[in-house]
C-alpha cells in the first residue's frame, strides 16, 4: 500500500481515548442478541463512566453487548470530538449535544466511504478508474471537514449514492479478471443459515448479502465483492478472503472464524476466534475416519 492510503487507513480507525464515547450516546440500542438493553439515540448508555469509558469494555460479550465489541466508527468519534468540535465535549457544554449526536452518524458514514475509496486507490485492476477515484475521495475528504452546521444538513445520500455507482464498477472491473467463467451473483441475496462449506465464491458479487450464520467454513471467497454484506455468527473457519472486496473489520469481528481464516492484510482477527474450534479440521479428521 503506498505511503498516503497507509496514512489514510490509519486515520479511519477508531480511536476510543480520544473520543467523547459517541457512540454510547448518539445510537439508538434495541434489545437483542447484539444488546441487552434498549436505549434511545441521545441518551447516555447506563455502562458509561464519568470518565467516558465502558465500566464492562472487558466483559461485553459475556453481558450481553456484543453489538458494541463488532461496531466501528472507522475514526469518525475522533474526528467529530478533536476536529470538528474543537476538544468539547457533551458534558461539559450540553448545548451543543444535540447538534454532536446528529453530526456523529454523518460522519460515520463518510469515514467508511473513505475507506472504501482508499481501498480502491490500491486495487490495480481499478486503475482506468483512479482518476474518478481520487475526485471522489477528495470531495468525501473536503464534507468530512465542513463545519458542524454544514454537516448536520449535508445531502449524504445523494453523495453516498455516487460513491457507491463508483465502487461497483471498480468490483466489477476488479471481479472481471478471475478465471472462472460463471462469476456467481449473490447480490443481497437471502443466504440466512446457509450450507455452503467449501464454496467456490471466487469472484463472487455477494454486495448486501445476508449470510447471517451461513456456513462458510473453507470457502474460497478471494475478489468476492463483500461491501455491506451481513455476516454476523457466519462461520468463516479456514475460509479464504484474502483480496476479497470491501470487507471491514465490523464484518470479520461479527463472524465466527479460526487461525486457518486468511484475511486481508487491512484487517486484524478477532481475540474471541481463538475460544472456536476450527470446523475445517473437523471435517478433515472425519473424512480421514472414514478412510481408516
């Protein structure tokens, strides 16, 4: 990755000590397996501290918050704190909660569009579109700088809605050149609890897929368009999604997987997969059973 997409990514990673916990404050929490509670957008979170720290950060899982240990800001808590605000915070100057809690989500949805952009910039296959790539991040850069004001009545749709036209003609540019000859089109197909251990997914469009608890274990998912796809309690053990696309470190913590998953080198495995039996060596101990 070259030198400015390196610093790029590092600025879109979420940086809790320097963050007022907005994310604790300005989203709304529906009681679920992801959340114990239910909690209103704007409304602290009852595990907060005074000093804006999580008073259960290290037993999340374990209390029932395990929405909280898969969600990512990608750096847009920092940013919105130190940045746009100056170092103010909620606390101490309440008058400008509101207004933080509603520039927040914006925010938020800019930085992962910049990461998506920046991903892109790396892509060689892309290239013809680098140009258009580049403008795109820079105008993405340029709103993640306005003034709270401006952000707060931002048309993020209209913006997101070109971005997104942009990064599916780089997947389909990048997806193109596989060997296979049947690229599979999986695009916000419903794949709930799916079976599909071992799958060639190479190349594969699965954008908005829903593969809630799917089994992915040993599937090969390299140059797989994975943008916004949902695999929470997917299984992932020994899957490889080395240069899949678009993939974020929400998604990957959200599944299950193993010290055999290959993940792309922006991305970091989850302590709580190293607790999970790697369901790959099962089958192989199985299919060896039966040979002896």
């Amino acid at each position: 990755m070259h030198e400015p997409q390196r610093e790029t990514r590092t600025a879109l990673r979420a940086d809790c000590a320097n963050c007022f916990a907005l994310c604790c404050v300005a989203l709304t929490l529906t009681s679920s397996s992801d959340f114990a509670i239910d909690k209103d957008a704007g409304r602290p979170c009852p595990n907060l501290q005074d000093d804006f720290r999580c008073g259960i950060h290290t037993r999340l899982r374990s209390e029932g918050f395990s929405g909280c240990t898969v969600y990512d800001c990608f750096g847009a808590g920092q940013k919105v704190s130190q940045e746009t605000y100056g170092g103010r915070d909620w606390r101490s100057s309440p008058d400008i909660a509101a207004q933080m809690f509603q520039v927040f989500p914006v925010m938020r949805q800019l930085h992962e569009l910049l990461w998506y952009l920046t991903e892109a910039l790396t892509l060689p296959s892309a290239r013809p579109l680098h140009g258009e790539i580049r403008r795109a991040l820079e105008v993405t850069k340029r709103h993640t700088e306005r003034p709270a004001v401006d952000l707060a009545e931002l048309d993020l749709a209209t913006h997101r809605d070109r971005v997104a036209g942009l990064l599916l003609r780089t997947s389909e540019l990048v997806r193109a050149t596989t060997s296979r000859r049947k690229k599979r089109n999986h695009r916000g197909a419903d794949l709930i609890g799916a079976r599909l251990p071992g799958a060639d997914l190479c190349g594969a469009d699965l954008r908005g897929a829903y593969l809630i608890a799917a089994d992915l274990s040993g599937a090969d998912l390299r140059l797989a368009d994975l943008l916004g796809a949902d695999f929470r309690d997917a299984d992932l053990s020994g899957a490889d999604l080395t240069g899949s696309l678009f993939l974020t470190q929400s998604q990957i913590t959200a599944a299950r997987g193993s010290a055999k998953t290959a993940l792309p080198a922006s991305l970091t495995r989850p302590a709580h997969w190293a607790d999970q039996p790697d369901q790959t060596d099962q089958v192989d101990r199985a299919a060896a059973g039966q040979h002896t």
